[in-house]
C-alpha cells in the first residue's frame, strides 16, 4: 500500500516536553476556568509576539465571534470571499450581513480600493485576512477605518509569527485572532486567540469568554463559555518552545518547492516579501480549473492529498445571499492548489509531489 502523504501534520514538540507541564497540572487539580497555565501560555505568547495581550480561547472561530462582539459591531461588515467558512460565519453568527469586496490578484487579499465603493452607512467594520499568512495593506485599510470611523479586526488565522517591519502583524486594527487549531503551525489541538494592545478591550473579551464574570466572579453581562483548557494551553507552551525550528523547517520546504517549480509557466506563488511571511502554507495558482482537477488527479492517484484552500469563493454562496460578482476572487479561488508542507515532511516527498506536478503542467 502507497504511503499516504497530506496536506497538512500537526507540529508537535517530543511528549518529553509536554510531560512536566502535564506533571504540573496533575498535581494542581486544575483543569481549565482561567488556570495558571493558560496564564503562562498568554503571557510567553505576548512575549514571543510582541503583543500587549493575548486572550487565548478554544478556538480561533470563537475568537472571531468574541473580538465583533467585544467591539459591539452591527450592520454590515466588509469582509474577504477568499477565506475559511469561519470568518464569515463568525459574522453572521453575531447577527451582522457580511458584505464581500473582491481580492488582490498578486496577494489574494482584500483589496482596499474595492472595499471604498462598498462602505454604506450601515457598515460598522472591516474583517481583513491575512490569507495564507500573506500581510493585508495595513496601512490602506487604517486609513479607509480611520476615514469612515469604520473598526477594523484582523482575522490571522494563518499568520502566527509574521512581522511587518519590526512589528507583529498582530499589532494592526482594533484586534486580531490567531487559530491554534491542530493544522496550524503553533497547535493547542483546538483553541485561538484574540490579539489587543487595548487593555479595555482584552478585559471585556476575558470576561465575555468565561459566563460573562469578572475576576470576583460578579455577572458583569452576556459572556459565554470559550475558554481554553489548562491541557491545551500546556500543549501550546510544549509546542511554542521550538516554534522558531518549526517555521525555519517549513521555509526550508517551501523554498525547495520554489525551487522545483518556479520555471513551469501555468504556475505561480503567492507574491509576499521574504521576511514578511511564515512559510505555512503551499498554495500555487495554476492556470485553470481543469488544471487544478487534473494535478489533483495525479496526486491523488499516488496516495498524495492537496486542497483546495478556499474554494468556492464565499459571496456566491447561498448562506450569504448570492451577492454579486467578484471578478478576482472567483477566478483565483478556482485556480489555486495547496500542496503538502509540513515541518516533518520528507525532502524526497517533495520532490516526488513537483515531478507530478511537472507532469500535468
Ligand atoms: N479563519 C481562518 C482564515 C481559518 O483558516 C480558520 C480555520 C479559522 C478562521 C477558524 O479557526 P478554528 O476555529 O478552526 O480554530 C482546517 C481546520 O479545521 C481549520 O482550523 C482551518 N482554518 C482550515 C483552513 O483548515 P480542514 O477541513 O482542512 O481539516 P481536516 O480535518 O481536513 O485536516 C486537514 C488535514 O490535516 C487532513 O488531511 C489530516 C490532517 N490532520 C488534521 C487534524 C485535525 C492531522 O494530521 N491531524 C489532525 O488532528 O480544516
């Protein structure tokens, strides 16, 4: 039987590195409500991203749901149609219409001019992606926030550890969210968090992720239950620890890639600028849709698993109400193609999955 080769593996530090935090939580008692060890998980993460506060929860979905919640948004939010399912859930399930602008061609992100012709006065904010860990126009999408007193979230579900300048991409808009999900590069098997330097702001996401309590347990309002558990935060601190190994691995991979297969002509990366980017993800944006199929095809029939990450672009969708065209986003969303990249992936996999590539292209 072929080995099986998928898109992704979960990055997992040895067990021995997850025992003595484990160790610990034995023999506190302590399982989860706001523990000692998701309080060293926030705090080393603060550090390592050089971040004001970070509110961990148990996924990056809630951690969406909580930040549009904690800024009190309504009506309309302009978000990207080339993302997880999660993003725009996560606005309709805080009872706002999430209005599509199109995408980049050249990064795939939203594209700020296009959000301009679509601000209405019942927009209330922008919800940017860093798509594939790829950085928006930061600066594009201040000014437009700042302009129409518009709040804007950053949903960095993929951008762990990416730097613009000297700064965390985390340090933007009014907040951002991170996903510690098992397929991310820094895991906690489920959790995520909300991103802030507003002190105000990480204090209400505390209590909205935990009943509604405060630190005397007084109701203080509406909250829910999305907090992290003590065992996921310790696996996150296991894991964190030689997150600068992990990243360094994937860039290795994603360069030999680039190197395989930057001469085909049907096929093109993602543009960034090298140090702005954490190498997670391999998405290559073929020519076609047939094409797509038919590279799927042939890695499938050797046992290999890409995906197609995102795809159908989101507005079309019934869920959102079938908005209109987004000429862009259409025509990427049905080329593009992740491949496999893992830090534990093997070099002559890599090559085995660029020599069928080669092969339909
Ligand atoms: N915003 C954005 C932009 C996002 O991309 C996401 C999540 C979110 C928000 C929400 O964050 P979370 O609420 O999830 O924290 C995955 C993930 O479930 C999802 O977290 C992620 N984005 C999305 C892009 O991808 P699938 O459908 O690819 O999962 P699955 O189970 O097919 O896994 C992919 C591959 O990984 C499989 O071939 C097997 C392997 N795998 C998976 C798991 C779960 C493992 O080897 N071990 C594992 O434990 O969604």
């Amino acid at each position: 039987m072929k080995k099986s080769i998928l898109v992704t593996r979960p990055s997992l530090a040895p067990l021995s590195e997850l025992l003595p935090y484990l160790e610990e939580i034995w023999a506190s008692g302590m399982l989860t409500n706001d523990g000692p060890m998701v309080r060293r998980f926030e705090q080393s993460l603060a550090e390592y991203l050089q971040v004001a506060d970070v509110v961990c929860v148990n996924n990056g979905t809630n951690a969406l749901q909580l930040s549009l919640r904690a800024l009190e948004l309504e009506g309309e939010i302009i978000t990207t149609p080339f993302t997880f399912i999660a993003t725009a859930n996560a606005v309709l399930w805080e009872h706002c219409k999430p209005v599509f602008a199109d995408i980049c061609p050249d990064t795939w992100n939203i594209d700020p001019g296009d959000i301009e012709a679509r601000i209405t006065e019942k927009t209330s904010a922008i919800l940017a992606v860093h798509v594939f860990g790829r950085p928006c126009d930061t600066a594009a999408l201040s000014r437009i926030a700042t302009e129409h007193g518009l709040r804007l979230v950053y949903d960095a579900a993929h951008a762990i550890a990416v730097t613009t300048g000297d700064d965390s991409i985390m340090r933007h808009g009014d907040a951002s969210i991170v996903s510690f999900h098992a397929t991310k590069a820094l895991n906690t098997a489920e959790g995520g968090a909300c991103i802030t330097d507003n002190s105000e702001l990480a204090e209400k996401l505390r209590k909205l992720r935990f009943f509604g309590f405060d630190s005397d347990k007084r109701i203080t309002g509406a909250g829910t239950n999305a907090k992290m558990s003590e065992i996921c935060a310790a696996l996150g601190l296991a894991n964190l620890g030689r997150m600068d190994r992990v990243l360094q691995d994937r860039k290795t991979r994603y360069e030999l890639y680039l190197q395989e297969l930057q001469d085909l002509p049907r096929l093109r990366f993602q543009s960034f600028k090298a140090d702005e980017y954490n190498y997670v993800y391999m998405p290559v944006l073929l020519d076609s849709d047939e094409r797509v199929r038919a590279v799927t095809a042939r890695l499938e029939e050797n046992a290999i698993y890409p995906r197609r990450y995102f795809y159908p672009a989101l507005h079309r969708l019934d869920l959102f109400g079938r908005q209109e065209r987004l000429p862009v986003a259409e025509d990427i969303a049905q080329r593009i193609l992740c491949l496999p990249l893992y830090d534990s992936l093997a070099e002559a996999d890599i090559r085995k999955i660029c020599s069928l590539v080669r092969e339909c292209c």
